[in-house]
C-alpha cells in the first residue's frame, strides 16, 4: 500500500489489518522479516476459535502476555513509479 493510499485509507487499512486472524502480519513487508526477529510471534495463537491459521505461537522473547499477533509495516516500493 503506497503512502497516498495509506494516509487517505488509514482507519479502513487499521481495521482491515486488525480483523485478520494471523500470528504474523506484513504490510509492504514479507512475514518471514517477523519470524526472524526474537521480539516478535508467529503462530495461530488462536485457541478455542474455528479457523485458525495454526496453534501456539512462537518468538515473544520480551515476555509479552496474551499476544494475539505482530505486524510489520514497511514502505510501499514499486520500481520505476515516481507518481506514488
């Protein structure tokens, strides 16, 4: 998501973001940068719920309680595109 998009979308992006039930969120940014860094989860952590993208969690090496998720955000790239 570039940053106009962003900033003209922000409480739709925050909720959207919010509602998915994954350990491990990217925006602009791939999952895999969290399960490399010790601070963050990973996992479903998603216990007594019917879809869930997997069970326990892992990382969390600050202690954090009752983690439901970490997110990752980063800036929007695009090769060639200066209208961003």
């Amino acid at each position: 998501m570039d940053d106009k998009t962003g900033k003209a979308h922000a409480s739709t992006a925050v909720d959207a973001v919010t509602r998915l039930r994954y350990g491990a969120i990217g925006v602009n940014a791939m999952p895999p940068v969290i399960s490399v860094d010790p601070a963050l989860t990973w996992g479903g952590n998603e216990e007594g719920r019917e879809f869930v993208s997997g069970r326990g969690d892992f990382g969390n090496l600050l202690g954090y309680g009752n983690v439901e998720k970490s997110m990752v955000t980063g800036g929007f790239m695009s090769p060639g595109r200066t209208d961003l």
